[in-house]
C-alpha cells in the first residue's frame, strides 16, 4: 500500500501582496511535514506537494484558506517514497513563465474539453491538436497525432505560433499539457492573437490518465512530471521512466538498454558530452547514493532536479511539424464542454 500522497493543484487568481504570503505558506507546510514546491506570482499559485495523505489534505486546505480561494482543483496520486527532500516556497514573476507581458488567464482562457470528450476531438482531422509541454516531454509520451511544437521551454510557444499558426486559416486550434496550467496561458495567449476557437483539455493529461479507461486511451508512452517520480502512466501510476543524472533526460527502459547508458553517469545524449572528470565525478557520487540506500539513509542525489540540461538542445519545429498542422482544417469538436473559464473554477 502506497505511503506517500502526491497533490497538484494551481489558480490563477490576483495576489498582489503575494510576497506577504511565501512566509505564512512555508510555515504551514513545514508544520505538517509537507515536502515539495509552491510557487507564488501576483498572477496565482502552483504547487506540488507529498507527504502522508491526511497530513497534506489538511495541508492543502489551510493553503486555501490562507490564500483565500474559493476552492482548488487538487488532483492526488501515491507513491512508496517522498518525491521532494525539501519544501520550498518560492516567488515568480509568473506561475508559469510565458514572459509575454499583458496575456492573463485571469480574463479568459479556452474553452475545456472533459477528459472523457477529448477522443472525440483528436479523432478530428480538421482541428489541430498541440503538445504545448517541452520537446523532451513529448519524446517519452503523447496523444496519437498530436503536433509537437518543438519547444525546449513554454518560453519557446509564442515563436512556434508565429511560425506555425495563423488565425485566419486555423479558426479552431485544442491543446494539451501536463495538468492544464500551460494551456491556461497558452490559451489566452492564442485568444489574444486573435484566434476565433482554442479548445484545451481540462485537468490536462493527468486527469485524462487518471479517468479514461487504458482500453479507450488514445495516449501513447508516458507522462513526465517534474518530481522524482519522473513519470506516470494509466491510472497514474509510477511509471518506469528515469532520469540520466548527467543531462536530467527522462529514459524509458529502451534508452537504459543502449550501450552508451551508465547508471548515474551518462546516456546516449549526453555520454560524448561529459569530460572524463565529470564522468568520474558521477561514479563517485552513483557509489554514495548506493552505500546511502544499503544503510537505510537517503542521499541527496537520489531526487535530483527533473529538468533536464539542454547542452544538446531539443529539435526547432520541422517542416513536418509545420505541414502536419497545415492538413489540418478549422471544424469545431463535438462534445466540447464549458468555454472561457479558469481550469481550477
């Protein structure tokens, strides 16, 4: 039975004197013994947090409270062990970093498809269907047919609209991401450029995951989270997905089959990459973290940063890519619901 609860949740809602919050918010996490991260923007919050199940529910409520939010939608899963070793409460410019100035989600944002629904919408060859996650996201798991946007961060969306997307030829345009706060900016963003239609898949993969059944999934692979899960599956369950701690590239078990992959050194990304140094370097520490396990201890480089290095960066969008969108017309999804609200409402 599963120790450890998993919860994420975010909400786009105005916190001015966010500052004042970090302080109050860290304390309360600290005192229930929550370990993760919780960002804080004058735009809203994100966070993502673990520790044993009844302590974090209670947890995440005084969050609510103390913020002062109607409600949240949180979305919780369970692991055998703490996927953070720290609780940080951190302040951001944005709680999602698009860094175009103006886009606000708080105004209006596309309209939600229930995970139940969103067949219906990718079966449909006239609506583009957009990954907005990172390239490296993408690589370990997709939707069939969905459109790779080729960005190695969100930072990279805008450009890859200008590149590909026009809203006079693409009238209806759906997207996806993790959890859904992404498509939130994404979708605004889009609105605001003047596309007539944007769809976005309410409680992102997590909740179609978590809610469709593995018989009519449409998804492909798995789905990488930004903890030390790494990734999950159907149901949400842990998949098995790990990082290279040389380059934080997630691999599936066919990466770790090729030659080129040392555990807790390198992988075929990064292995003519790293200098004998850094290559002895991370035996070293791969020989620690395994005497830390053997004692019952846990190291610090057993939950390293989920983010990979991106020496070698992730592929621009490819003409494939371009043309894949092309084919693509404008007919609206049946069973589309709700319009123009915040995700989290």
């Amino acid at each position: 039975m599963p120790t450890f609860a998993v919860s994420t949740f975010y909400r786009f809602i105005p916190l001015p004197e966010c500052a004042a919050l970090r302080a109050p918010l860290q304390h309360i996490c600290d005192r229930h013994g929550i370990k993760g991260i919780l960002l804080l923007a004058p735009e809203g919050l994100n966070a993502t947090l673990a520790g044993v199940p009844e302590r974090l529910e209670t947890a995440v409520e005084e969050i609510r409270r103390h913020v002062g939010c109607p409600e949240f939608n949180v979305r919780t899963s369970f692991c055998d062990a703490l996927p953070f070793l720290r609780m940080k409460v951190r302040l951001k410019a944005e709680i999602v970093t698009l860094g175009v100035p103006g886009t606000d989600p708080n105004a209006r944002t596309g309209t939600l498809v229930e995970a139940e629904d969103w067949n219906v919408l990718l079966r449909d060859p006239a609506i583009p269907v957009i990954d907005v996650r990172n390239g490296f996201e993408h690589a370990i798991g997709t939707f069939a047919g969905a459109i790779d946007p080729g960005t190695a961060s969100f930072g990279d969306f805008p450009t890859f609209v200008e590149e590909a997307l026009d809203p006079k030829r693409h009238m209806a345009v759906a997207m996806f991401c993790t959890g859904g706060i992404r498509c939130e900016k994404a979708s605004a963003y889009l609105l605001d450029q003047g596309f007539e239609t944007v769809y976005q898949l309410k409680g992102g993969i997590l909740s179609y995951l978590e809610r469709v059944a593995l018989q009519e999934s449409l998804w492909q692979g798995d789905c990488f989270v930004f903890d030390g899960r790494v990734a999950v599956g159907a149901g949400l369950k842990t998949a098995d997905v790990a990082l290279c701690y040389g380059c934080r590239w997630p691999l599936t078990p066919a990466d770790r089959a090729s030659p080129h992959y040392v555990e807790g050194v390198s992988c075929a990304r990064c292995a003519d990459l790293r200098s004998p140094e850094q290559q002895a370097g991370a035996r070293e520490r791969h020989r620690q973290v395994g005497l830390a396990d053997r004692r019952g201890l846990r190291h610090l480089g057993t939950v390293a940063q989920p983010t990979p290095n991106l020496e070698r960066p992730a592929p621009t969008l490819t003409e494939v890519g371009c043309e894949a969108i092309a084919t693509r017309g404008h007919a609206a999804p049946h069973g589309a619901r709700g319009g123009g609200r915040n995700e989290s409402r």
